[in-house]
C-alpha cells in the first residue's frame, strides 16, 4: 500500500504537466527593485544581494547563465527538461524593451519548457504580461509569474517595509490569472509579530485566490540587513523551531489540496546570514516536519472546507 503524502510536491506537480522530471535554472539580471531604487531602503530582511547568493553574475548574457548551469545539471541528474527561472530582485522593474529581450533570449535556449518570472506584487502590469503572452504564443513556452506576499497581515508588510500591502497581491494575481499564467505565491511563516492565525490565514487567502504553487520560507536573518541589526540588538525575536513546524502543519492543513508546494524551508549559505533555520540543515528539518505531520495524523488540505458557503453546510 502507498503511503499518502503530506502534502503535494512542485517535484510532482511538476511531472503531471510535463511527463517527466523538470529542473529549474536560474537567471540573475542587472536590475533592482523599486523599494530599493526609490529610496525607501528596501524590505528589512533583504540583503544586498538580493536573493541571489549563489547566483552568476548579471553582467553574464542570459543564454551564458542557462547553459553553465545546464551542463552540471545535466551531469549530475541527466535532465531533458528546464525552466529558465530569473529569480533575482524584480524582474519586471526593468524597462520593458530590455525584459523583452532577456525573456526572448531564454526562450531561444534548448529544452527550455516554461520561463518563471519573479516580481513584486506591485511591479504586475498589462505591458510586461503582454510580452509575455506574445512569447508563449510564438514560442509554445508555458509562463509562471512568482509573486512574493510573505504574509497576508498587512500590519507585519508594513513593519517589514515591504512597500504594499495584501491587496495589490490580490490585484495581481487577478491580472495574471487573466492570462493564463501560472502564480506561485512566496510566503515566510516566522515573521517578528506573525502567529499561527496569521500562517493559518494566508493560506486560506492563496487557497481562495486559486495560486497554483507556493513556495514556504523560513525567515532567515542575512548579514548586513535592518532586520540583522534588530535582531542583534534584541529588539526583535524569532519563534522557536517547535512553533514554525506548528505554523507549518497548520498552514498545510487549511492548503487547498490542488496548490503544489515548492519548499518549506529557506536556503542560504552560512556565511550570509547570523540566524537561518534554528542551526539545523533544511533537509533534516524538511524530514521532521513531516515525521510530525504523520505523528498527529495532518495532512495538506484536511481542513480545506472554509470556502464555497461553508456556513451553509452546517
């Protein structure tokens, strides 16, 4: 007898579109962020390097970046399938004519199945998924559009300086969808101030918004940052590991069953951050999360009856 799964993997979710397994490659570009270039400082856990710790360089052409990472994935996993993912910062904060090449330019490289553009919820608008839709339609290339929310409580996106609030998420993810695309919705479940309603409602918020993936963090503190700072000077502390994975179960639980989840803990290297992940590997923590989830019987979407007159069921 197959044992039931947790939760519904991205590695499968994945493989139910395109038959097989798909790898991503990341794509780094010279661009920044408008909560950065607009002088409000920029979100308080975000780093000088963005996301982008073990990125190439963005002077590197685009097609440059896929293929060097290509070859070792295809070493090491013999991979056919790959999505060019450009991770870094606000991708579509560049001027459009030069988004329109950069994405061009990854879908001319080989074996490139969908292209995975990550942004702000507030950097969405009709010009850049225009680009986007004319690329699929001559390419045949699948679009996903990663939006980073991290929490639906608007008090902590102030706090953090995120620079919008839930409801140009909602904006647009209502855009995209129009579209066609895929959205995949970035969430951090151990922000300073957040609780467990706060984890158990965003993800009742991404299940009512119909997001097709969402990728888990756990907040890291990197090095260099104004949340570094606070917490060095103790004026901000972080949960113990015990209460993220009780986030993170419950977070799952009230997950509808169709989004596809991509990571349930941060990655960085070592060196970058002060605090990441209680000291302990991803992986190990990964394996106990789930080893719990077993343990209290919790699984993905088991309490996924909120929406749809729920009321009226009673």
């Amino acid at each position: 007898m197959t044992e039931k799964k947790s939760y519904f993997p991205y590695s499968e979710y994945l493989k139910k579109i395109y038959g097989e397994k798909v790898y991503k490659l990341p794509v780094n570009l010279p661009v920044t962020c408008p909560n950065r270039a607009g002088g409000a400082g920029g979100c308080t856990f975000c780093a000088a390097a963005g996301t982008g710790f073990e990125a190439l360089p963005p002077e590197l052409p685009v097609r440059e970046q896929l293929r060097r990472t290509r070859e070792k994935v295809e070493r090491k996993y013999k991979a056919r399938k790959f999505i060019a993912y450009f991770q870094n910062y606000t991708n579509t904060f560049l001027p459009l004519e030069d988004f329109t090449a950069y994405v061009e330019e990854a879908a001319c490289e080989r074996d490139i199945v969908e292209i995975d553009i990550s942004t702000r919820p507030d950097c969405v608008s009709r010009e850049y998924l225009e680009v986007l839709r004319s690329l699929r339609g001559r390419r045949g290339t699948d679009i996903c559009v990663e939006l980073g929310l991290q929490t639906v409580n608007y008090h902590t996106l102030k706090k953090m300086n995120r620079g919008h609030t839930l409801a140009e998420f909602i904006d647009a993810v209502m855009q995209i969808r129009a579209y066609g695309f895929r959205i995949c919705a970035h969430v951090i479940l151990n922000y300073p101030g957040d609780g467990m309603e706060d984890a158990v409602e965003t993800a009742k918020v991404l299940s009512a918004l119909g997001v097709d993936t969402v990728k888990i963090h756990s907040l890291y503190i990197a090095k260099n940052t104004v949340l570094c700072e606070a917490y060095e000077n103790g004026t901000i502390s972080l949960c113990s590991k015990e209460e993220y994975i009780d986030r993170l179960i419950a977070f799952l639980s009230y997950l509808s069953p169709d989004i596809a989840v991509e990571r349930l803990f941060s990655r960085i290297p070592e060196e970058d951050a002060v605090f990441c992940n209680w000291g302990t590997s991803w992986w190990k923590l990964r394996d106990e999360a789930e080893r719990r989830m077993r343990e209290r019987d919790a699984w993905q979407g088991k309490y996924f009856h909120y929406l749809g007159g729920a009321a009226l069921r009673k």
